[in-house]
C-alpha cells in the first residue's frame, strides 16, 4: 500500500487527518460500516504525515493521536460485530497499519489507563503555530 496524501504538506495533511479521525470516532455510531471504512484511511493520513515529521510532532499531537487510538480499540466489538466493517473488506495495508486489523487482532487488557489531558492547547493550534518549525522529510 502505498498512501497518497491529499496534501504534500505533511502539517497540513497531519491537522486535516486528525479532523477527520476526531469526527469518526466522536460519531461513530451514526455510520455505516461503509462510511467507517472510508474513514480508517484518515488514519492511514495520520501515519503518513506522522513519518514525514518524524520527532518534530509535537508531544500534544502524538498523545492526542495514542488516545483517539484507545478509543477506536475500545470500539473493536462494535465494529466487528455489529458493523462487520471487516466482513468483506479486501486489505492492502501493512500489518503496522493495525486499525485494518482490528478483527486479526486480540483484544486489549482491559483497564487501560487514560492519558493526562493533553495541553489547554488543542493540537490543532500548536499545529497551526509550528508549523514554521517542521521540515518536510522526503525519503519516501
């Protein structure tokens, strides 16, 4: 699988991505399993612009990222059970790429702790503000 970014500008690919991956899982049980297959390549997004930055994401970012993550994990039952997002679908993406696995996979221990709050700043205003800051990674 080879992704293709919307944007080249991996910021700008990052903060669009994580809108998208925000609304999927704060609606989530208002889609169909086809609209929630369509969003999982958001998170292909996510990983995309993630490596082009490398370390300079933002810690905010990368804790806002691992907790959206949580919460699509938390879901697995209701994906693969109810929604049978996984039923049909033909997957492309590597193993790392874990969100299109999520029926292959075991399920998480539970009693997971939640992460801090992030920052009073939402992730999108430090992107927005550091944006300056990152240098686009090419060796892809």
């Amino acid at each position: 699988m080879n992704y293709e970014p919307t944007y080249q500008d991996p910021v700008r690919e990052l903060e669009v991505c994580l809108n998208f991956y925000r609304a999927l899982l704060d609606e989530l049980r208002e889609y169909d399993d086809m609209e929630v297959a369509a969003h999982l390549c958001y998170r292909d997004g996510i990983a995309w612009a993630m490596e082009q930055l490398d370390s300079r994401v933002d810690q905010r970012i990368r804790q806002e990222v691992e907790h959206l993550d949580r919460r699509l994990r938390a879901e697995r039952d209701y994906l693969i059970k109810t929604l049978d997002v996984y039923g049909d679908m033909v997957r492309r993406a590597p193993r790392s790429h874990w969100w299109w696995y999520l029926d292959e996979l075991p399920a998480e221990p539970e009693g997971e702790p939640e992460i801090a709050e992030y920052a009073a700043e939402s992730p999108a205003r430090v992107l927005a503000d550091k944006a300056a800051d990152y240098e686009i990674n090419q060796t892809t």
